[in-house]
C-alpha cells in the first residue's frame, strides 16, 4: 500500500508497538482473521493522537480495537492500520459528588478489573457488567450490559480523541444511547470518523462492600453455568429481537445448539454463542451464523441481527 510507505516518519515520532502484517486472529476472542497491514499498541494518550493524526494525514484507514472482544474479523484481514486500545490507561479516578461517586475510568481498563473494583471499594451501579469481556471502551462503544441495564444508565461523559487527532469531552446529553448502540456526532462505531473512547466518566452510588462482592461472585457462577466460559468466542452473536424470545431461545428451540461448519460450532451451554471449537476461519463462523438466521427467519419469521462488529475484506 502506497499510504504505508512513511512508516518511517511515523516511527521517528511514535513509540508504541509497531508491526506489519500482524494475524488479527492473535487478537480476537474468536481466534480467526486474517492479518492487517499495520498493528499499533500506543503506549500512552500522546502516541494515539500522534499516530490518529499522522496516519489521517496519509489517507490510511484505521480499525480502532480493544481487547478484540466482540469482534470477527475477516479471513482476508483488515485494510489500512489497527489501533488496539487495551494497553492504553492509567490510574482510575475517584471523586464523590454529594451522594454519588464519579469514576474516571481509562477505555483500556478492563471491564472485570473495574467491576471487582467498583465491588470491593463499596461503589454501586456495574453489577449488571459482572462477566462481561473486554475492555470499558469497547463495552461503552456498544453500551453493553443485560437486556435490562447497560452502561447508558451510569455513564457521566466521554473523552475522545477524533480522527485530527484532537482531544475533547462528550457530555451525557450529547450521547445518543440505545440497546447495544452509542452514536457519537450521529456515528457509531460500525462508521467511519466514529471517535475514539479514551476515557469513560460513571457516575455510582455507595454500597455495601460485603453485598456487593457476594453479589459479583453469584453473578459470575451463574455464568460460568450457564454459558461457555474459556472457549473462543465473541460472547452471544445475536441480538436479542425487540419482542418476544430471546435469540438464545429462539436458535435453542429449533434444535441448533451443536449444529456446525467447520471449525465454527454453536455452544451446547449457550444457543446464543458461536464458538471457535478448533480450526475455525471467520469464514466458517459466517455461514454458520447465515444458516442460523435463514432457519430463524423461516421458523419465525424474524430477521436476527448480529451483535458482533464485522470488520475486514474478503479473501
């Protein structure tokens, strides 16, 4: 790629990871995809801009990534460069305001480090994302949570660094929040120009630290219960439909807990999660998941909707 020549200019002022070629599969909870052009892990806030910025200047596309999550990438890899969040933070912030608690909370923390902070420090409000994955940015990025909480309903603002490179705050009411969707500026993450999270202000309550870690612990037996933890996956991949049964029930009922393509496979614990059962492409994960919504659709007559982000470009 002609965009990617200068890689040296980007180097002389940078200093965070820099590799060509890198296989997104080392990168992904799925463990598929291809490999992207170029892979940056800043070190600190001032390597994001000045990689956001340099690398606008050159017309490369950029995929900004935390922990790979919720992510399927494409079999012929991504076009341009990959900025992965999850090295990037530092200390979280505590402040009380009257009778709450605002936490300024780093995008690449990771969210179950934050919620047994939030537990064992007494702060109320992050029990609905005990178990969830990944990083808090990502999980803000899709406002990620239970069919009944999410963190649209404790978060305070965000600051983000745009494509110019140039940061700034995003007050609450400048957010536009839904299920499993935030838009910032009228874009959300599946668009390009969506703002990088770089930071996330939640506004808590106080609790009582005993009930709120006993509390974290059942959550989490639960899950490991009732869905595949350990196993490579990108947690459920379906959206829950509007009304009526979940998308788990939906796919469990019509018998297609196990149903496979390759390596790709629906979990027996979880109808709702395809899992990487060994050997699996991001090719074998999409007819997987196309079959399932054809079955759906013609059982039910309801269109499922991913949940995953798909990025990337065929093979």
């Amino acid at each position: 790629m002609a965009a990617l020549d200068p890689i040296a200019a980007l180097s002389a002022l940078y200093q965070g990871v820099l590799k060509k070629g890198e296989p997104m599969a080392r990168h992904t909870t799925f463990k598929s995809g291809g490999p992207c052009d170029l892979y940056l892990e800043p070190g600190s806030l001032d390597d994001l801009r000045i990689a956001v910025a340099f690398l606008t200047q050159q017309g490369v596309p950029l995929t900004v990534v935390g922990d790979g999550t919720n992510l399927l990438v494409r079999d012929g890899g991504i076009e341009g460069a990959v900025i992965s969040l999850a090295g990037l933070g530092t200390a979280i912030d505590e402040v009380r305001e009257g009778n709450e608690i605002i936490l300024t909370v780093p995008a690449g923390t990771k969210t179950q480090h934050l919620c047994r902070l939030a537990a064992t420090r007494g702060l109320s409000g992050l029990s609905f994302a005990t178990g969830i994955p990944g990083t808090v940015g990502g999980a803000m990025a899709m406002n990620a949570g239970t069919d009944a909480n999410g963190f649209a309903d404790i978060v305070d603002g965000l600051s983000v660094v745009d494509i110019s490179g140039k940061t700034r705050m995003v007050p609450r009411n400048a957010l536009e929040i839904g299920y499993r969707h935030l838009a910032i500026d009228g874009k959300t993450r599946h668009d390009n120009g969506f703002p990088i999270i770089v930071g996330v202000r939640l506004r808590l309550t106080p609790g009582e630290c005993d009930t709120l870690v006993s509390e974290r612990e059942a959550l989490l037996s639960r899950r490991k219960a009732s869905q595949p933890v350990g196993l490579a996956s990108a947690g459920c991949f379906f959206k829950n439909p509007p009304e009526g049964p979940s998308a788990g029930k939906l796919i469990d009922d019509l018998g297609l807990k196990g149903e496979a393509v390759g390596g790709a496979r629906v979990s027996e614990l979880h109808a709702n999660y395809l899992i990487n059962a060994g050997g699996a492409t991001t090719a074998d994960i999409l007819e997987l998941a196309a079959r399932i919504k054809a079955r759906v659709k013609q059982a039910h007559g309801i269109e499922l909707e991913e949940e995953v982000t798909l990025v990337g470009r065929e093979t």
